[in-house]
C-alpha cells in the first residue's frame, strides 16, 4: 500500500475542463472563508430570494407538512400525480395546448431537468444555440454532454433581446436545439411577442428543438408582459421549465417542472429517454413535490412583490436611481427578473476589468456580485447584482461601488 504522499493526485476528466459555473465559483468561496473569518458580506451573486427574508407563501409549507407522511416513499419518476395536474392546469390557463400529466416532468428544481432534456438529445458534435449573456447551467450543461454552445448575442442596444435573422444566421445541420430564457437572466429582458413568434417558426422550420427556460415568467415589472413559447409552437417539440424556486423563493425546496408541448409524434424515443434519464435517480425530492398544487393554484403573491410599491418593485427602483446616481454605470432597466446587469463606462474608466473589479469589491468594500464574463459573453465592462436587499442596503452597495471606482479612475 503506498503512502498518502507517494499517491498520483487526481486529474480531471478532460471533457470537464471548459465546464464553468462562476456563480458559486472562486469569488463566492473567497466570501465564504471571509464571513467565517467574522467579516459581514453583502452577497449579491445569487437570486435566493429567501436569504433575504423573502418567504415562501405559508399554505405551501402548510402542504408539505401536511403531507411529509406521504412523502416517505419513492413516487413516480414523472413526480407525483397532483402535481403533475397542477402543471397541466397552469399551463392550460396560459393558453398551451395538447399537455397532459404524461407531458410534465418533476425534478430537482430546473437545474436537474435542463440536464436531463439535454443529455437525452445530444452527441459528441451537435450544436445548441445558447444565449448570451446566458444564465450558464445552459452552456455548462450543453458542453458535458460533448455538444458545443453556439452563442447568440441579445446586445444591450436592442435591449439584449435576440435577433431573429442573427439567430438564423448560426443554425448549421449539427443544430440540435434552441434555448432561450425569458425572462431573462442575467439581463432582465422580457421579449416582446414578434421576436418570440419569429424564435418559434425559425425552430420549426428547421425542426429543431425549442428549450424555453421561464423560471421568472411571474416576475415582471412596470406592465411588461410574458409570451409563453408554448403558446406560439405547433410544429416543433417544445420544452418549458418552471419551478418554485424564484416565483414562489423556496430555492431550497428544489421543485422544477419541464413540460413537452407542440409536435411531440417525432419525439418518442426522446422523450422516453428523458424518462430513463428520470429513473435513473429515482424521483424527486417528494415533500417539495407537495407544495406544487398549493403554488401554483394559490394567490400569486408575487405580483404584490413586483407592483411598483412591492418590495422587489421598490428595489428595482433603488437599483435604477443608484445607477443613476453614477459617474460610471449604465443600466437597461430590466423587465423581469430578480438581476440588473450593469455596464461600467469604459470611456470613465478605460482600464476597467470585471474579474479584477469584483475581487476588489469584495475585498475591499465586503460586497460580492458577478463580473459579466461569467455569463459567456466576449466583453468585459459588466457586472450582475441581484436585486433582493433592502433598500437601504442596495443604496450602501451603490455607495460602496462608487467609492471604489473613483479610486480607480484617481488613478
Ligand atoms: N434557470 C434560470 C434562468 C435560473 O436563473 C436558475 C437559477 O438561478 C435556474 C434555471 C435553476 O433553478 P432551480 O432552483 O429550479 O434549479
């Protein structure tokens, strides 16, 4: 038996080399050692509503206790059937047609199934259109199965929302599927109805895949309105992932759902190997499976958050007036979402860098947000906050952030 030292350290696999997933990367362990040193950080790096006391609607952790007797054992690999009816209700009232308990999916929140849906597609080679700026489980999970990402800008200019002819332009015959997420993250962009529409018939016509990642279609701000891809697809398979982690902040209860709409007569084998896929572990967390008829049957509290006097509204609004305020940052204002993706003028601050500019921030200033490259895009001058803090604390980080750059630009 050798000796502990004398052991060949572990590689790493090689197609694990390009995986990313910066949110919980470097910076955020650097804040993890810091707050067990005692120092207090503002963490800004993720949309986890309830870390900062946004709470879960009370009849939903009713549900669960409720039911924990019942969620002793393992259920189907779908997930449990009233859920599953919950999720064919909702979208019914969306508008989407063709959707039965047999279309739904349960699984350990999106994440898990947008892993799932992917690896039950894709071979070494073939191409899936990602956006970018994306929220980067996409490109992550595109990249494990040996497929590549092919980024499709959403440009700030237009709002970061696609353009359709541009997304057309990527499509060779090694693409596979479409993603868009919409409402957006990073951005916040919510896309209007024709560039929706013009997404769909480009799937279509090219038969491919559509992947609609709508976590956040619930939460949306001053009038802007979500179009449901489903509502729009006939002609290609569609799959829509919701959850409860951001509309209803039980992150922690990690529920998401998938549904297959539009033309499904092709996809048998697919969708069956989504389901071995499924099977493979099991089922889903069940006592989280419980709140989902309660969720989704419920009030939808989320709307008084995100009305112009609700709390995520009003911090909305803190988030815009301390961009305003600054000598250095630009904001699209974001139409949905719980992030703003703010843009550092470089014209101010010629030598600016994300990467270097949220290590100084955390260090310096005790604040953690996400440099912009983190979310595959070829620029650097941007950073993603979240806008869960209160008011008072986002005007600090306004105040922390600004004082760090004009040491920068005294320079
Ligand atoms: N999709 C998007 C766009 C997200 O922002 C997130 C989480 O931040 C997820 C999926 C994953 O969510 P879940 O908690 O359901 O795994």
């Amino acid at each position: 038996m050798p000796d502990g030292n004398a052991l060949p350290s572990i590689p790493v696999p090689r197609h694990l080399h390009s995986i990313r997933y910066e949110i919980r990367g470097p910076l955020a362990r650097r804040a993890w050692e810091m707050e067990r040193q005692g120092l207090e950080i503002i963490k800004l790096n993720i949309g986890n509503p309830a870390s900062f006391g946004f709470r879960t609607p009370e009849a939903m952790r009713r549900a669960i206790v409720d039911n924990l007797g019942d969620a002793e054992q393992y259920v189907h690999q779908k997930g449990i059937f009233s859920a599953r009816e919950a999720v064919v209700a909702e979208s019914q009232s969306k508008g989407v047609h063709g959707v039965t308990v047999d279309d739904v999916f349960l699984g350990n929140g999106v994440s898990e199934l947008i892993l799932m849906c992917l690896e039950a597609l894709l071979e070494p080679g073939d191409e899936v259109l990602v956006p970018s700026p994306d929220y980067p489980l996409w490109t992550a999970a595109v990249s494990l199965t040996g497929a590549r990402a092919v980024h499709y800008p959403c440009r700030s200019e237009h709002e970061f929302c696609p353009d359709p002819e541009e997304v057309a332009r990527l499509i060779t015959p090694r693409t596979k599927a479409l993603v868009l997420i919409n409402p957006n993250n990073p951005t916040g962009a919510v896309y209007p109805a024709r560039v929706v529409e013009a997404l769909v018939r480009l799937a279509e016509r090219h038969g491919i895949v559509l992947f609609s990642d709508e976590i956040y279609d619930r939460i949306l701000y001053d009038g802007a309105k979500h179009v449901p891809v489903a509502t729009l697809c006939r002609d290609t398979l569609c799959a829509t992932f919701g959850g409860l982690s951001k509309v209803y902040r039980a992150c922690g209860y990690r529920v998401g759902w998938a549904t297959f709409s539009g033309r499904k007569s092709h996809a048998s084998s697919y969708l069956q190997t989504v389901e071995l896929l499924a099977s493979l572990r099991l089922c889903s967390n069940v006592p989280g499976q419980w709140a989902v008829q309660t969720a989704l049957g419920g009030h939808q509290s989320i709307y008084d958050l995100t009305a112009p006097e609700g709390r995520l509204g009003r911090q909305r609004t803190a988030v815009l007036e301390g961009v305003k305020r600054s000598k250095y940052l630009q904001l699209v204002p974001p139409a949905g979402s719980l992030y703003g993706f703010i843009r550092v003028n470089r014209e101010r601050l010629p030598k600016f860098d994300d990467n270097a500019f949220a290590m100084a921030l955390l260090e310096e200033k005790k604040v953690l947000v996400v440099p912009g490259s983190s979310f595959n895009v070829d620029y650097t001058d941007h950073f993603r906050t979240t806008i869960l803090p209160h008011e008072d604390t986002l005007k600090d980080v306004f105040a922390r952030i600004e004082d760090l750059l004009d040491g920068w630009a005294a320079t």
